[in-house]
C-alpha cells in the first residue's frame, strides 16, 4: 500500500475477487484468514458491499457476489468494444472480410464487435449481439482450445459452415487479459481460409490483449 491508495477499498476489491473465484462462497471466517484481518474488520467491509448489493449472504453466513456486479458488468461490453475496434478495423480492411470480437457469456460466444470491410463487393453480414454455442464455429472454438490449453502451434483455428452454409472462419483467442475471456476472428464466402488469414488474425488477437491490458 502506498499513501495514495485506500487500505479499506483495496480490502473490499480482495473480498470481492476471493468471492469471485469460489463457487460456494466464503464464511467471514475464511475470509478473515485469507485476508489476514480480523473478523470485525470483515463484517464491516461485507455490510458495506451489501449495501450496494455487490455481495449477498446466504442463510449459513456465507458470502457470495451479489448482483449488484451484473450491473457494473453490463458496462465491460462497449468498453471492450471500445479498446478492440481499431484492430478489427485493420483486420477487416487488410483481409476483405468480417472481423468480430467474441466473448463468453455463459455457455455461449457473444459477438460484443463487429467491423465489416469498406471496399468488399460482397461479404458475410454479422452482427453484434450474436450468439452461438461455444463448440461451434471458429470463434468458440478458439475459446475452447485456450480454455483447454490446446491451442496449436499456429495460434489459430479454422471452420467451415458451422453457423453459416458457405462460410468458412479463423479465429485466434485472447491471451493474457485478466477477466476477459474471448477470441478475434474472421468470417468469409469462402471453401477454404487463405493461407495468409490465420497468422494475420492472431496478430489482431494479440493487438486486441494488448488494448486491454
């Protein structure tokens, strides 16, 4: 901690990250232990996230994330959004075809951004707000091999008419950004992804990580 920084914030932000990876919650108890304050200490910074419905206690005590956190996540979206679009754009342009950044939301891949190319006669519509199972299509499957550490060596995957007749996809996951689970891809007409698509893609996916670091 440095003079700058509020002990009690930086407290709260660890009590809700500690919460965040249990799925049965955490007695104060076991919160007391692994933030290594006491038990008084803990119950006030529960009441406090309570108040603004970030965390909920169940009837044994223990504390889960409240809901109040879907509210600050529904805002993550148009910021990644935001940080992703200059990639897409020069993805999009660079290749002729649709570039989309996709995340997890549940059990599905969301398309939260989607730039089509300007000077295409012809390309695949894709829209934000698109939603398809994880294990189909190159978008969720890249996701799934990053899930699974089997990303191959070339970084990328390919498919062919997963969720479209006559499109074929190349999509590259997202490494290294904390909280944020997704791939960078492209949609095309196409039998078959040229060659040259696959590496300019995971490029992209690393310029998107690197926004969002």
């Amino acid at each position: 901690m440095t003079a700058e920084t509020s002990q009690t914030l930086d407290r709260g932000l660890r009590v809700l990250k500690l919460l965040a990876d249990t799925d049965h919650g955490l007695t104060v108890t076991e919160l007391s232990n692994k933030l290594g304050v006491n038990r008084t200490v803990v119950y006030r910074l529960l009441a406090t996230l309570e108040q603004h419905a970030l965390v909920r206690r169940d009837l044994g005590g223990r504390a889960r994330v409240g809901l109040g956190v879907l509210r600050l996540g529904r805002q993550v979206h148009p910021l990644v959004r935001e940080a992703a679009l200059p990639a897409l754009r020069s993805l999009a342009e660079d290749i002729g075809a649709t570039a989309h950044l996709t995340l997890v939301d549940g059990a599905e891949a969301l398309a939260v951004a989607v730039v089509e190319p300007t000077w295409t006669d012809y390309h695949v519509a894709y829209r934000a707000g698109f939603r398809h199972p994880l294990d189909r299509g190159a978008a969720g499957r890249a996701i799934l091999a990053a899930r699974q550490q089997a990303v191959d060596d070339d970084g990328y995957t390919l498919t062919h008419g997963e969720l479209e007749a006559g499109a074929s996809g190349a999509a590259a996951p997202l490494i290294g950004v904390t909280g944020v689970e997704g791939s960078v891809g492209v949609v095309m007409l196409a039998d078959a992804v040229p060659e040259r698509v696959g590496p300019r893609v995971v490029d992209a996916a690393r310029e998107v990580a690197e926004a969002l670091r």
